[in-house]
C-alpha cells in the first residue's frame, strides 16, 4: 500500500457535514500511514444545475401570479422542488469549498466533481455515461504547450489520458490524423441512440463519403453481418488494415476480420446443442440474453443449472 508508484486511494464522499469531515479525517491517517491518496470524487452534486436565490425568487413571482398558459398545481410542484435543489445547492457549495480548503487536499491530483443524476447507475451503458464525469478529453496540442502545473484540479485518469497526447509515448495520437481505409478495424463508441453497438469491433467496408461525412462499417450482431453508416466521431482506430505484398486478384478482395461470436454461433448450430437448448426454457432465455450481450455469458457460469449446457458447449468448443 505504501508503494506509490503502484497505488492510490480514491476517496469517495459526498458534499455534506459528516462525510466532509470523515474525508478530512481519512486523508490526514492515509498521510500518516505514507499510502498516497490522489482524488476525491465529490458524488451527487447540484451546484451546477440548480437555481441560485435569485433565480428561485423570480420564480416564486411567477408562481405567486399565476398564468393563463401553466396548470398551477404543476406550477406549484415546479416550485417546490427548485426550493429543495436550491436549498442543496447552498449547503453542498458551503461544504464543497471548505473540503476544496482543507490542507491536506491541496496536495491531490484533482477533486473530481459529479451530478446528481436521474438513473440508477447500473448496468454496462449507466456505467460507461457515469465513468466519462471522471475522465476528460486529452488536451489538443496547443493546450498542452501552455499548460503549467499550477492549472487547476485535475480529473481523475487525467494522468492517463495525457499519455495520449504525449508524442514520446508509443502509439500516442495513433488515431489523430487516421483516415479510414477499406479493412481498418475500428471499435464502435459514443452512440447515443443506438447504443448497444457501443464497444463492439468492426471492419471498415467503405470509405468517407464526401455528402454524408460517413463511412460504413461491416459488424456481426445478434449472429448477423449488419453494416453501419458511421461518422468518424463514433469510431476508434484499433488495427488499419494489412499491407502485404500479394497478388492483384487478392488486393482486390476487400479484407474481412473474422467476427468474434463466429464460433460460438457455429456451437449453437450443432444438432445436440440445439436441441438442448429447445429441451430446457432457461437454457432459451440464457442463450439468447448472451447474444445480445456476449459479456451476460459470465452471469451464467455460477449457475449449477447452467452447467450440463456450458460443460457441452465448452467440449464443442474444445476448450
């Protein structure tokens, strides 16, 4: 724990009296103790979305005269609610800064900063939306060369992220001046609407089309070959495409990534498999929440009526 080129305590709290004061006292014992601490992450903040004092008066005004055009009982409720977010937003900017304060928060990397949000954080695609308010984008060259140590908080992973940007480090801005080319593999991110192709990888079939700014992008899902129409915001350069020397009958084939869920698809075609899977309900409903989500499979594997169907699948696999 006291190896600080290999460990850092995250502290985690909330902006009010009791944890503020608890995170004073935990990052006083992690100095004693030599264990470095590196970040606080402040949870469940409204300082930023809120109505300040003024603003709630003038909304109370509104309210107190009523209009033609709002339902007053929702006028009321509107209220009433911004009285609560405001009230929260005075008591965690009053503990916000003295934790900002505190001696031994001055020696952090940063204080990272999180809304209060509307979902529950779970599942794969909550986590991912809640993980980007503690990262940052990397800073653009020109940031770079003026940033100084004394700039402000840094976000937790900042550390990480610059990395990228530094030019000394293998492989940093592998992907800044990339233009797609037929056979790169990409992976799939930052779709809002269609979110569950997020994180799957693909193969660019066709290049940038000058009227759309698109490209498309060959994948398999749910056991099909689909290709999208992608912007270059929603692609990530992971492998560009094999320049081997061949001949000109092979270069005119467009490559083709072998997709991942091809073998296990290819199990699930077998006639025993099959027919255990139409033999048990459970074993149904498992198969197909794996396919359309490959990473649920580790849920299954604890399963002791799991088992009969993975032990077969796994010998077909020969794994």
């Amino acid at each position: 724990l006291q190896d600080q080129r290999r460990t850092r305590f995250v502290v985690v709290c909330i902006a009010e009296y009791l944890s503020v004061s608890e995170t004073q006292r935990l990052l006083r014992e992690l100095k004693k103790n030599q264990v470095r601490a590196s970040h606080i992450i402040v949870n469940q903040l409204v300082v930023d979305s809120a109505l300040n004092k003024e603003e709630l008066t003038e909304l109370e005004g509104l309210a107190e005269v009523g209009s033609l055009m709002l339902n007053q009982d929702l006028l009321s409720k509107t209220v009433h609610a911004c009285r609560l977010t405001t009230a929260r937003k005075g008591i965690q900017e009053k503990y916000l800064g003295q934790l900002k304060s505190f001696p031994e928060a001055q020696d952090l990397d940063g204080i990272c900063e999180v809304p209060l949000l509307a979902e529950e954080v779970t599942g794969n695609d909550a986590l991912r939306r809640f993980a980007e308010y503690m990262t940052q984008n990397p800073p653009s060259e020109a940031e770079s060369a003026v940033k100084s140590a004394s700039s402000g908080p840094r976000r937790l992973y900042d550390d990480q992220l610059e990395k990228n940007t530094n030019p000394d480090v293998e492989g940093a801005g592998a992907s800044s001046s990339w233009s797609p080319t037929k056979g790169d593999t990409v992976k799939i991110t930052g779709l809002a609407k269609a979110a569950q192709y997020n994180g799957l990888e693909g193969v660019i079939a066709s290049t940038i089309d000058s009227e759309t700014n698109r490209c498309g992008v060959r994948i398999e899902y749910n056991g099909k070959i689909k290709t999208l129409a992608l912007q270059m915001k929603n692609m990530e350069l992971l492998h560009n495409a094999k320049k081997a020397k061949s001949s000109d009958a092979d270069k005119a084939k467009p490559p083709v990534a072998e997709p991942p869920m091809t073998k296990a698809m290819a199990v699930l075609n077998d006639p025993e498999i099959k027919a255990l899977v139409e033999s048990n309900p459970k074993f149904k409903d498992a198969v197909e929440d794996c396919i359309g989500n490959p990473m649920n499979f580790m849920k299954y594997l604890s399963d002791p009526e799991m088992s009969p169907l993975i032990s077969k699948a796994m010998a077909k696999l020969k794994f």
